[in-house]
C-alpha cells in the first residue's frame, strides 16, 4: 500500500522533498494551513543588528524598510539566509540548529554583546529568542498577521507539521490520530505535546535534508 505523508509547507517551498516523495512512491500533501498579512509599522529607535525568524519577516521588513547603514544581519538558520541572501542581502550571524531555538538564542546572544537588535515579528510569534535578550537591548515590531487556514483533507500515515500556528489551523477542520508524527523545531513540538500528542521525531535541524534522512530510516525501507 503506497505511504502517505502530509506537510504543512506548500509544495513550492519543498523541491527536494517532492522529489524524494515522488522517487519512492510516497503520496505527498504539501499545504500550509496559515496564511499572512503585512501590517503598518513605524520603527523610531535605532538598532545595529537585524534579527530574522523567518523569510516572511524579511520578506515584510524590507518591502516597507531599508536596510541601515552599518546595521548587521542575523537570522535563525541556514535555510532562512539562503532566502535573505535571494532578496539581495548579506547575513553576518545564522544560527545552528535552527529547530532549537534556545540553543539558537545562546549563540545569537554571545555573538550580538551589548548591541541592539530589532525583531521584526508575527502578531503569533512564540518570542522563544527575543525574551533571551535583555529588554534594554531589543526592539520588537510587528509587521505580518498570521491567519488560520481551515482546510479539511484527507487522512495521512505521517503527519509534519512545521509551526504552531498549523497545527492549530490543521485541528480546526482534521484530527491527529494514529499517525507518524514529526514536528519541524522544539517550538512546534512542544505546541503539539501541550495538546496532548506524542511526537515521534522532532527536527533539530529544521530543513528538508533533516525530514528526508529520517523519512529514509523510519518511513519508507
């Protein structure tokens, strides 16, 4: 019987995972389950250091935003420079481990010393980095709305989700139940164990190649 996966990333997002998916006869559904929207923002302080949770923050930040004379880069992992670096833009610090933010907040922290840095954020963001950062050295800013995206779909044998946000979108219309269950980061594991799920793998590092070795070994021989 041919395996299912969903994940709750949309297919553009994931060319490697489609690929591998594809190579060995496993269904995928790739669909996020959240969608997003800019919001009117003034930022009045100054800062040195930049500090990108995620592409979309960028994404939003530099639409409205020019990037400061001497100010510095910083963003939460690997894949997320790839994308900043794809907007024109250098990235001097990119965490490790990119699924533990903790781990990443302590190395972001060596590395900023007594600068400032601005967080540009979600209205839903887990501020799990931020609230390491002494108050009087951050400046936090919304600037994107996450919204729910109930859709109802069909029922999968391995179950990825890659925020809180999803999964909390996913249970509005669907249920978790029996599935194999990977969260994408200690942050949306911990969202699904406080709903009361066991999850069966959590990425340490938060990026297709981490999803598809595991895939490999516990899914597919």
């Amino acid at each position: 019987m041919k395996k299912s996966i969903f994940i709750s990333k949309n297919a553009s997002e994931l060319p490697l995972l489609s690929a591998f998916c594809a190579t060995n006869q496993l269904s995928l559904t790739a669909q996020s389950f959240i969608e997003f929207t800019a919001l009117p923002f003034i930022i009045k302080e100054s800062y040195d250091v930049l500090f990108f949770g995620s592409i979309r923050a960028a994404e939003f930040f530099f639409a409205k935003e020019p990037l400061p004379a001497h100010c510095q880069i910083a963003c939460v992992g690997a894949v997320t420079a790839k994308k900043i670096n794809a907007l024109g833009f250098g990235v001097s610090f990119i965490g490790e481990q990119a699924g533990n933010p903790l781990h990443v907040a302590e190395m972001f922290k060596m590395w900023l010393g007594d600068r400032r840095v601005l967080f540009p954020l979600s209205t839903v963001s887990k501020r799990t980095i931020v609230e390491q950062i002494p108050t009087a050295q951050r400046i936090e800013v919304a600037i994107y709305e996450t919204c729910a995206l109930p859709l109802k779909i069909e029922k999968s044998d391995c179950l990825i989700f890659t925020s809180p946000s999803n999964v909390e979108s996913y249970l509005l219309q669907n249920e978790i139940n029996g599935n194999i269950l990977i969260a994408w980061g200690t942050t949306t594991r911990n969202a699904l164990e406080a709903k009361g799920f066991s999850v069966d793998f959590t990425l340490q590092e938060a990026n297709e190649e981490n999803l598809i070795t595991y895939l490999k070994e516990f899914l597919i021989l």
